[in-house]
C-alpha cells in the first residue's frame, strides 16, 4: 500500500518516501503533530529556515 502525504502548503498529495520531501514532527504531551512539505515546496521552506536560523 502506498501512504500519500498532503503538503501543508500546496495541499498535493505525494509519496511519503518521495526523495526531496521534508518531514517536521513536533513532540508534545498528548503526542505529535506532523507536518509534511513536498518536494517542489521544499526550497522554498529551507530557504525561511535558514533565515530564522534552523538547520536543515
């Protein structure tokens, strides 16, 4: 079975296990919370990053 994701910026659907995706989990009390970015938004978003000082 193939798990597809939904993007949290463009909102389209791709492969989990697409090459070029980016995955953030945040950990919290009652669990986590995950957040998905495909690969044509992914430049975009380590480009803002880098701008906050985050590492990629």
């Amino acid at each position: 079975m193939i798990k597809l994701k939904t993007c949290n910026i463009c909102r389209k659907k791709f492969k989990a296990t697409l090459e070029g995706r980016i995955e953030i989990v945040k950990r919290k009390d009652k669990g986590k919370v995950e957040l998905w970015v495909c690969p044509s938004c992914a430049p975009q978003v380590k480009e803002k990053l880098k701008e906050i000082g985050l590492r990629v």
